[in-house]
C-alpha cells in the first residue's frame, strides 16, 4: 500500500520528492453498539487494515486529494482561501477538508496546503469506520505537517466535531477514539460519559475475529442513525421528569424498569430499554474478557444483537441472516451486527478449525437468501494513527 500510494502520487503530482506516508486503521465494535451517545460503555478495537495517505505540503493555498479507492472522482481541489463548506463536489474529501475546517475552528489553520494520495483496505460503507479512519489520517497528517500540538485523543475529538458540523452525521465519538486510540492486541473500555478508558488485551486462544461484510450499503442510514439518537434523546428528556440523571447510561436495568412508564411512547421505550441494558451488558462482557471467560463474553455478543435487532431495530434483513447463519455453525462462540447497523458487517468469535467452515456455510446461505454474496475478512487487532 505504502508504494501504490507514493507511485500514484509521483504520476499525479510530478514526483515523491519529500513525501511521506501515514496511516490510520479501521475499527469494529466488539460490544456496546449504540451506547456511546447516550453516555455508556463501548469496546471497540482498531483493526490492521486501514486508510494509506502519501502528503506533501505545497507553497501556494491549494489542497488537492486523490483517492484510489474512488479513481473516477479525479483529482478534488480546494483553496484555503475560500469558505470550507461541505459540497457535492467534493464527494468523499468532505472527509479530510471537514477536518481542515474543523481544526480552524479549533483555531489550528494551516499556513499553506498540501497534496494527498489516499488509498484504503476497508471495505467501503461496510461499518468498519472507513470514514472515520480518514478523518483520524487527516487530523494525524495536519498535526505532522504543520506541528499542530494536538494529542491522538484530541484528534478524535475533532473528527467527531467534523463528522457532526460538517458532514451533518451525529455520530458519537466512539469510532474516531476508537482509531485515533487503537493499540495492538487490545479492545478499548471506554465510557464515553468521562472518555475514562481502559486497554483490555483480547487473548482469543484458539480463535479468530470474523468480519462478515453485508455489501448492504447503508444508504438510509444516516438519517435513520440521527432518528435513534433523537428517539433516546426524547427517552432520556422523559425520564428527567422524574430522575436527576444526564444520560441513559447513568442507569441500572432496574433503576430503567422503575421509571420506564413515564417514557410514555412503546418504541422510545425500546430504544432507552436498548441504550440501557446494553450498557451494562458491555460492562459485564468486558469482566468476563478479563477472566477470558469468552463463551460468556460471546453469549451477551447474541444478546446484544437480540436488542439491536427487536428493540433498538437497526438490523433488517441482511444483517439478521448473517447472524442467524453465523449461529447454526459449530465452533461459533458469539455473533453481532456491528456499527451503526443498516447494512455493513457482523462481527463473529469463531474457533480457528471452524472459520473455513463458517466462511463457506454463511457464505453460501446468505447468497441464496439475499441474491448476492458476502465478504468474509479474518481480523487481527492493530494500533493508532502513524508514520510509515
Ligand atoms: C456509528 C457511529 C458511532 C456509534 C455506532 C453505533 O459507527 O459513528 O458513534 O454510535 O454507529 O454504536
């Protein structure tokens, strides 16, 4: 990847004198789906796959960003000088230019632009952050080339702002910590109330992390995405009525059961029943890792999923079949649907003798359920953003 993205850029932009290469990875969510904007727990991971960028500074105002995962966009320039506003036009480098404006809000402009050649191994739209994995490179990349003094933690901060303001996605900050964050061999207990986080080494002795990839595209998602967030929002402005609290995650199961019927609207209430036990299911998932109790650990991966599916429904067809073949296969020890939901993947445990088989047998039933195949990727847990 390091070599595609300096050739590339040496063809684009004259030569690769002086250019240097970054890169951010990927994440997925283990456990804690839709938490992390109610104030609860996540546990996601960085993966080693993710977003390559060859930059280069220049000594005029221009920016201009290639990527080779979308060739048929051309070269997309900016000017420093003009308002940074997201725009049809820009496609997916509404990315890295929500980033440069996101980091002039934060009073860090660069002085002078640059050239930037990306190329990525996550597949796209898939829910494995391929965005998020850009905004982090960016916000990397502005930080090496201008000398922004900004920690990793900072910068994820940012993307989410940019992520929020600029590409009008609500999101909450798991992804961006998740990527600006990441360390090899361990998930991240994060509790997105206080950005308090721990590093829990994910020893899975014989087993292995298994992305299945919908190739749903999520389409609707984003907007559906902001309607959950609204929905518990509503859930939590209800419960406030009658419990001093600041966010859904503040609550036990029993303490939620108590004060539930003020909600007064079934679906919310799904949806803050959802935020709810799924926090503490993470909480409780994250113990049983530590005691490397991972048939416990891949028992409440199904139930979250079960939540995700009937409560907080984020799911739909594709996702659900993947799961429920997933689960009909001997030597798998848990399965979720993993991201914002709507398409992208799932997230599996599966003994190493039985991956081939799953591969194979989910494969197969998800092709002749849904009409078009799935990508299957066997995972290993990477670090943050670096120089290459
Ligand atoms: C997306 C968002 C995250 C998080 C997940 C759901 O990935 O970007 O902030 O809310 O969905 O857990």
């Amino acid at each position: 990847m390091k070599e595609a993205v300096l050739q590339k850029f040496g063809e684009l932009f004259g030569d690769s004198k002086g250019v240097e290469v970054y890169f951010a990875p990927g994440r997925v969510n283990l456990i804690g789906e839709h938490t992390d904007y109610n104030g609860g727990h996540v546990f996601p991971c960085a993966l080693t796959i993710g977003t390559y960028a060859a930059v280069r500074k220049r000594a005029d105002r221009t920016c201009h960003f290639y990527s080779m995962n979308f060739e048929n966009e051309g070269v997309i320039g900016i000017s420093l000088d003009d308002k940074l506003e997201p725009s049809q036009r820009l496609k997916w480098a509404n990315y890295p230019v929500g980033m440069i404006w996101a980091f002039g809000e934060k009073g860090m402009s660069p002085d002078t632009g640059f050239d930037m050649v990306v190329s990525g191994n996550i597949p796209n739209s898939s829910g494995l952050s391929s965005s998020a994995s850009i905004e982090v490179l960016t916000g990397f990349v502005l930080k090496e080339l201008y000398g922004f003094d900004v920690t990793n933690q900072e910068i994820a901060l940012i993307g989410q702002f940019s992520e929020n303001k600029f590409n009008g996605v609500n999101c909450g900050i798991m992804d961006q910590f998740a990527i600006a964050m990441g360390k090899e061999g361990h998930a991240i207990f994060l509790d997105t109330n206080t950005l308090q986080y721990k590093y829990v080494p994910v020893k899975l002795e014989g087993a292995k992390l298994v992305i299945a990839c919908s190739n749903k595209k999520r389409g609707l998602g984003d907007s559906k995405y902001n309607e959950r967030r609204a929905e518990c929002e509503d859930a939590l402005a209800r419960i406030q009525t009658v419990k001093q609290i600041g966010s859904l995650g503040e609550l036990t199961e029993r303490e939620f059961e108590e004060v539930k019927s003020v909600i007064g609207d079934p679906v919310k209430e799904r949806r803050a029943k959802h935020a709810v036990y799924e926090n503490r299911r993470t909480v409780i998932a994250v113990e049983a890792l530590k005691r490397n109790d991972i048939a416990t650990f891949g028992k409440l991966m199904i139930s979250s999923d079960t939540s995700l599916r009937e409560d907080y429904e984020v799911t739909g067809k594709e996702l659900d079949t993947l799961v429920s073949e997933a689960l009909k296969v001997e030597g798998v020890i848990g399965s979720r649907m993993t991201g914002a939901g709507f398409g992208g993947c799932t997230v599996s445990i599966v003994k190493d003798e039985a991956v081939e088989p799953f591969i194979k047998k989910v494969g197969a039933a998800y092709l002749d359920t849904i009409g078009y195949a799935a990508d299957f990727y066997v995972v290993e847990i990477g670090g943050g953003p670096k120089k290459c």
